[in-house]
C-alpha cells in the first residue's frame, strides 16, 4: 500500500469511522461480465465479436448500459428486427447478471471491516435496481448499511451528490469516512472534493480512456489492504 502526498506535508490523523465504496470494478470486474453478456449476443445473432459490441457501449453516444447500443449494433450489421432486438436485450441483461462474481476477498474484507465497527456504503452510477440486483448476486447486499445510486439524486461522479447523501444516511462527516474506487477521474476526484480519505484500487481499473494523473491519499493492488489502512485510521 502506497501513501501519496504531493506535498511533503505530514497528513493530520483522523478517525475513520465509515468506508464507502464505489461498485463496478470495486467490488467486482463488471467489465468482464459485460463482456461475457456481449458474447451471449454476438453468439445468439451469429454477427461480429463481444469486443466489437463492447465497443459500442463505450462511444459515449448512449450512456455505458443503454440497451440502445445493442440496436445500433444490429442496424449497422444489417440484423436488426424488434423481436430479435428484444431477445438480445433479455440475453445481455441475465447473463451480465449472471456472471457477477465479487473479486477475491471481498466478501471477508467487508466482514473485517465492519467487525471493527465501520460504517460501510456503495455509491454507483448505476441506476437503484441494477445495483441492489448486483449486490444481491455478488452475495454482498447485507453487507452494507447503504446503497447510493445516481438516480437517487440525479447526478453522477465526479459531482459529489451521491456521496454526499451516503454520508448524510450513514450520519458521518466527510472528514470520518474513506472514498474506495477504481477511477480515477470519477470516484477518487469525488472523494477530494469532500475532503474524504481517498483510497485508489487500482487492481479493478478498467477505464480504457481515462486520464489517470490525479492521485489519491492511497493506492492498494487488493481489497484485503483496506483493512490495515483503515485499522490505522479507526483507532
């Protein structure tokens, strides 16, 4: 684990008393399951690849899980038809359900951390019912105190609002809680911005594009190093 401080300056000792958590590639290579989701259409239609599909989600014309990317996908290969449309849809979804499976030591570290008496929250850009569904099929959902999505409050990271309203249901001041996720620009810019504890995973960054010279207070290559960070900081 590896402490940065542009400045040189000696960080104040804080209490820690909750850790909130990005989702996607946080807790789990969502990235991979999608992949794994656009293969089951690509098979399903006999057209292209799962990377070419994949590619379609990432242009920015939609947002990151608008099934309207499929549609345009099928149109431009010359497929396209409503009902088929629609079976893809039901394929992507299950099996981009299917194949979430948390990264290894997750489930124990969360177990670690709120056996020390830590308050523990996700705040994802997904939409409510995605992430509770996730959550739930990742075998984590009771792990948390809270769930945050974006449209609870209609805005996505790196605008705070999320985290804000995951602090304010967790009763704890920015100052008392650490930020943990894979993006730089997104999750780790949206941490400073309250002043909260940032933690980078660097070991779920699958942010192709991103411009990754911000810096958090820290950065793990593994889940389980949060629990020595944040036994250093709860005490």
């Amino acid at each position: 684990m590896q402490e940065t401080d542009g400045s040189g300056d000696r960080k104040v000792a804080r209490k820690i008393k909750a850790v909130v958590f990005d989702m996607d590639n946080t807790l789990f290579d969502f990235v991979e399951a999608k992949l794994k989701a656009c293969r089951a259409v690509v098979e399903y239609l006999g057209v292209g690849s799962e990377e070419e599909l994949l590619k379609y989600f990432l242009r920015g014309v939609y947002g990151f899980e608008d099934l309207e990317n499929i549609a345009d996908y099928m149109r431009d290969n010359g497929v396209y038809n409503q009902e088929k449309y629609e079976e893809c849809c039901r394929i992507y979804e299950e099996v981009k359900l299917e194949s979430i499976e948390p990264y290894p030591h997750v489930k124990e570290t969360l177990e670690k951390l709120r056996g020390m008496g830590l308050k523990l929250a996700v705040v994802t850009d997904a939409l409510n019912g995605h992430a509770l569904s996730r959550l739930r099929k990742a075998g984590l959902l009771y792990l948390f105190d809270v769930v945050v999505s974006a449209d609870m409050t209609g805005k996505r990271k790196p605008e705070p609002d999320s985290i804000k309203l995951a602090l304010q249901k967790l009763g704890v001041d920015a100052k008392e809680a650490i930020l943990v996720g894979d993006s730089v620009r997104r999750d780790i810019e949206a941490g400073k911005k309250l002043g909260m504890l940032t933690v980078y995973a660097a070991y779920g960054d699958r942010n192709f594009f991103e411009d990754k010279s911000g810096e958090a207070d820290f950065t793990i290559e593994g889940i389980w190093e949060l629990v020595g960070l944040s036994n250093q900081h709860s005490k």
